[in-house]
C-alpha cells in the first residue's frame, strides 16, 4: 500500500509522557471545566486526548471534533 511520502516516524514522549502510555484514561481542565478522555497518541512533550462525551461538553465536542492536544504535566490518570 502507497504511503504517497508520509514518513512514519517514532515519537519517543518525554520523561513526563511516560506516565501516559496509549489508552490511559486521564483527566485535565480546558476552557476552565474539568474533561476526562483517553490517550489515543503520544508526542514528544503532549498527548492526543479523544474527549469523553458528556451532557455538558457537546459544544466542545463539536469544536474539536472530539480531540485535543494537552500537555503531560496538564493531565492526570484516574
């Protein structure tokens, strides 16, 4: 299968990322209200977050078509 140059590259996360490996379900703030959600991709200093879907954050939801990027040091596990 074509990749059509797409280079795949391995992203070795920081000393802090490594508390947040793929699938961990963690908590942060965004937009000054508490959201949780589940690391789908690591980065270097941040993490991929798909958002879990609540009453309250449709709106955000819509927005960022369900994902964000947060730092390692704006999360916690739970």
């Amino acid at each position: 299968m074509a990749t059509f140059g797409k280079i795949e590259t391995q992203i070795d996360p920081s000393e802090a990322g490594k508390d947040f490996p793929v699938q961990t379900h963690v908590m942060f703030t965004i937009r000054g209200q508490s959201q949780t959600g589940i690391v789908t991709k690591q980065l270097k200093n941040a993490a991929v977050v798909e958002i879990d879907e609540k009453q309250d954050n449709g709106e955000l939801i819509n927005h960022s078509n369900g994902v964000v990027v947060i730092n390692y040091k704006q999360m916690e596990k739970i």
